[in-house]
C-alpha cells in the first residue's frame, strides 16, 4: 500500500504543477509585446532647386508617401520605399480671342494655355530609426529613378455658347534618369500610447542629368520655352505623418 500511495502522490503533485503552470503561460502570452513589423505615412514635399537648376527653377511643391519594412524585430534598420510627385512652372493664361469664331452670330472664341512640369519619382533604401517612444531621429539613403517632364495644353471657349469647345493636351518633352537623396528628420508621437507620429524631415535630391523645360520670357503673348540639360540637384522639406503597422 505505501508504495501505491506514494506513486499516487506524485501524480497529484504532478497534476496541480501542470495545472498551475498552464494559467501563467497564458499570462505569458497575454502579456507578450505587439511589436510593430514597419511604418508608413505621407507628407507635403517643398523644394528648393540649388545650384545649375536653381538657375532655372524656383520652387517645386507636392506630395510624396512611403512605406518602410523593419529588418527583424526591434530592428533600427528598415528598409524604405518611397514615391514623390512635384510641381514646377504651372501657369495658367495666354489668352487669345478670335472674334467671328464660335456658332453664334458675332461670337468670338477664346484659347486659353496651361503649361506644367513635373517630377515623378520612386527610390528604395535603408532606413536607420534611433530613439525613445516620445521622439525619434532617423536618416534614410534611397536611389532610384525619376521622370521629368513638361505638358502644354490649349482648350478653346467659345463665348457664344459658353462652353470649352476643345482640349488639346501634348507632352513637350519627358526624361528618365537615376537620382539619390540623402537626409533624415525627426518623429514626435502624436499622444501617450498613440502609433501616429509628427514627421519633419529635409533631403539633399541629387540627379546626375535630367532633361527638362523651363519657362523662358513671353513674346507676343506667347510663352516662350528654354531646354535644359544638367544636374538636377535640390533640398526637399518634408511635413506629414506616419504611422506604425502592426
């Protein structure tokens, strides 16, 4: 019989050990930190041309987003992917009016001009993330490609019926080169336990050559344009948000 008891013992003992140990592994797992596998946002982009386009080009605005993957868990190294669209040169006007156009009798019909350029771009490279969960300071280097172009476009209004009678859309001239940028900025979290954060950041764009127009004097009411070839360097204000994905 003792041996018989003892035996018994242990198997309860043993079967209150396991039966104890199962809630705290689930404690354990209840309490495991979610940690966040990357981030993504977007911004407002304003930038400066420097030195040979800044000859030519003033300022360019627009927007840009990425998305950067985190290189393990707790990881300061991600890999981002960026895409950006700026504006330069927009303008609106020269118009001519043709009297005796239009359907009407004594009609007249208005061409109006709208010219614009653009720089689409999409990069890929590290990230490097340091910081606390307060603020952060990060520095990214991306390389890829981007596409300069310039478009002009005529629409006719005809002052009789009032309507634009015609649209006429062309691609003046469009080019694709390799560009890199380097720079960083710093996150502040929007609220104590938020995953949303205040991003400002500035870069240094450089383009080895780029092709692009830009917008030379008006002759005759006519806006004449210049081709220009040449580095396309630039720095790049950024202001937006980006958030953690989990």
């Amino acid at each position: 019989m003792r041996p018989t008891l003892g035996r018994l013992t242990l198997v309860t003992l043993g079967a209150a050990a396991l039966a104890l140990a199962a809630p705290l592994r689930g404690q354990q797992s209840g309490l495991r930190e979610v940690r966040e596998w990357g981030t993504s946002g977007g911004a407002f982009a304003l930038a400066i041309p420097t030195g040979y386009m800044g000859q030519y080009i003033d300022v360019a605005g627009g927007l840009d987003g990425f998305l950067a993957v985190n290189l393990g868990p707790g990881s300061p190294l991600a890999l981002r992917f960026e895409g950006a669209f700026l504006m330069h040169q927009l303008s609106w006007g020269g118009g001519v009016v043709v009297v005796g156009g239009g359907y009407g009798p004594n009609a007249a019909v208005t061409v109006d001009a709208s010219t614009g350029s653009y720089i689409t771009s999409f990069r890929a490279g590290p990230q490097l993330t340091l910081g606390g969960e307060a603020m952060q300071l990060y520095g990214v280097l991306l390389g890829g490609v981007s596409y300069f172009a310039t478009t002009y476009g005529t629409a006719s209004y005809d002052c009789y019926c009032g309507y634009y009678d015609t649209w006429d859309h062309y691609t003046l001239s469009g080019d694709v080169t390799f560009g890199y940028e380097a720079g960083g900025g710093l996150r502040f979290r929007l609220g104590g336990h938020s995953r949303s954060w205040l991003d400002v950041g500035a870069r240094y764009v450089r383009h080895d050559e780029a092709r692009y127009l830009a917008a030379g004097p008006v002759v005759n009411g006519a806006r004449l344009w210049q081709p220009v070839v040449g580095p396309a360097d630039m720095v790049v204000i950024r202001l937006g948000v980006s958030v953690g994905l989990r």
